[in-house]
C-alpha cells in the first residue's frame, strides 16, 4: 500500500513538473510571437510612413494588458492637433490583443489626417466586469492627458471596436456620463472619458438575453464568453447583464453611432445591432445602421466596412461633408478553413 501510495506521489510530482515546464515553455514561445509581431508592425509602420509608440502604460501599473500603442504620421496634412480614432480589439473578452489592429491604424494614420490608438485591456482570465470598461475609460483619459504632448485634438476622439471590441466600444459611447463605469485608474482621472463617435462593429449590446441561439432557435444561456465577462450566465447574473449592456445607458447626449453586423450572424445575434440603432433613435443621436447581407461574425471585416467608417469619422471628427452609405453591404464568400 505504502509502495502504491509512493508511486502515485511520483507519478503525481512528474506531472506537474511537467505541466510547469509546458506552462513555461508556453509563456517562452508566446512572448517570441510577440516580440516577432511588434518588429512586424514597426517595419510596417515605417514602410507606412507611421510613427509607433508601442506599450504606453494608461494605468499606472506594469500590466502589459493596461498599455496602449499609439500610431502618429510622419507627414501630417495639418499644423493643428488631429483627432484621435482609439480601436478597441475583440476575441471574446479572454482571447486578442490590441497589436490585432496594427495593419488598420497604421493604415488610417498613413493618411495624414489622423492619429491612432490601439487599446488594451484586461481580460476575464484576470478581471471581470467591470474592469474591462473602467480600461479602457481609462485609455480614453490617457489620450487626452497626452493630447497637448502629442499634438491630439482631445476634443475629437472617436472609438471602435469589433465583437468584444464593438461591445466596449458602443459602452464608452453610451455612458460618458455614468460614474459608476469610471474607475480610478490612471494619472488622469479628472479628464473625460467621453468619445464624439462610435463605430460599432457587430458588438454585444444587451446582455439581458442570449447572444446565441441553438439550431432549433433556443436561447443558449451558458455561453461561455458571457460567463467569464461576467461571473456566471445572464440568468444568473441579472443585475451585472443590465449593467454591462451598452443599451442600458443611452441617452439624448451620446455621440453619433454607426453599426455594421451580418444578419446572419450566430455569434452575436443581428438583434443586437439594431436593438441598440433603435434605442439611439428613440433617444434623438443620430445613428446609422449598415446589415451585412448573409454575413456571418467575422463578415464585418468587408472592405466596405472600414471605407464607409472612415466617411463616417471624416464627418463627425474632420468635420468633412460626405455621403455616409448605408445601403446592405453583401458579405463576402466565407474561406473555409481546411
């Protein structure tokens, strides 16, 4: 019995050593990744004519997931401070990093008519609700507290985001005026948190009902992204749902909004896009809604999408006059992974 016992000790001791070296050896590779993806994006940058300012903390701490990476012209078209577009990266709350949208803010900050902010934020295996908001309000305060610093226009700010992103990015628009979802975070806690517009990009916006749904049509409560961001299903949860749907906080003074999603996305529900377009409508914003003909989660990345979000920043943060289209956008075949 003793030699039983003593074999299962080793047998037990071998495997977490061996899980801790796996765990190590995972931590080792991912941070090569990482360190290979930021050379990718300076020498993309560079190429681009874009100046990078890659892991600028917004919340007094080390947290690598609490860092913003800020995307200037070389070439400006202006003397004047440029508005400021902060992307909002996806992945479900638990999976993503802000470096995911590299290639769209050095692309809009290779204008010349804009700067870009790549945001960060801690994920659910670390922090739930409402950390998530209260980083990247505080993202949103860091920018204006560096505004004079790097020739920004606090004044011009726009937000936008996909999935996880579009969710986070709809709730800095719809509750600039909420303290509760400040947080404390920061050196700049007296600035604003406020954005003058938002594009919403198939984001969550009512977590008081299924964002999925079975292929008999029935609600599926146990999603598991919803329960990390939150702590449990949104039965279960009820009061912490309400309170982090971007639909609970809209009022006549939110910004301009405009929403892209497929209809035919099982991810988060097309309800979603126009529950929060009615809601903005109701209360007096104005707010554009744009379907995805046939498109699935990932179908927002249309080409289409991002041209007619840069018509509709280049109005309510330039201030030029454009016709912003908001006809059906057909999504694109779907690649199969093999």
């Amino acid at each position: 019995m003793r030699n039983t016992l003593f074999i299962s000790f080793l047998l037990i001791t071998a495997t977490m050593h061996a899980s801790g070296q796996d765990a190590a050896e995972q931590k080792k590779k991912a941070a090569a990744e990482l360190a290979q993806k930021k050379e990718t994006v300076l020498k993309l940058a560079e190429k681009n004519g874009v100046v990078v300012r890659l892991d600028q903390p917004y919340a007094a701490s080390t947290n690598p997931k609490q860092m913003v990476d800020v995307y200037l012209p070389e070439k400006r078209n202006t003397d004047k401070p440029l508005p400021v577009v902060a992307f909002i990266h996806g992945g479900g709350w638990i999976h993503g990093d802000r470096i995911g949208y590299a290639s769209a803010a050095i692309q809009l900050a290779r204008t010349g008519d804009y700067a870009a902010v790549a945001v960060g934020y801690r994920l659910t295996d670390e922090a739930h609700w409402p950390e998530q908001i209260y980083d990247c309000k505080a993202a949103i305060r860091w920018i204006r507290g560096h505004a004079r610093e790097l020739n920004l226009d606090p004044d011009r700010i726009g937000a936008t985001g996909s999935s996880a992103g579009g969710h986070l990015s709809s709730l800095v628009g719809t509750s600039g005026d909420v303290k509760e979802l400040e947080g404390t975070l920061g050196s700049f806690t007296t600035n604003s948190s406020r954005v003058q517009c938002v594009a919403n990009l198939c984001g969550p916006e009512d977590f008081t009902k299924a964002l999925m749904f079975d292929k008999d049509g029935q609600p599926i409560v146990k999603d598991d992204a919803v329960m990390g961001l939150l702590g449990g299903t949104y039965e279960e949860r009820h009061a912490e749902a309400v309170a982090a749907s971007p639909l609970t906080y809209v009022s006549k003074d939110d910004p301009p909004f405009i929403t892209f999603h497929g209809d035919a996305d099982k991810r988060v529900a097309y309800a979603n896009a126009g529950a929060i377009h009615a809601a903005l409508q109701k209360a007096g914003v104005r707010s554009l809604l744009v379907p995805i003909t046939g498109g699935g989660h990932g179908s927002v990345n249309h080409p289409d999408v991002m041209k007619r979000a840069k018509v509709f920043f280049d109005r309510h943060l330039r201030g030029v006059a454009g016709e912003i289209d908001v006809t059906p956008i057909t999504a694109l075949p779907e690649v199969k992974k093999p």
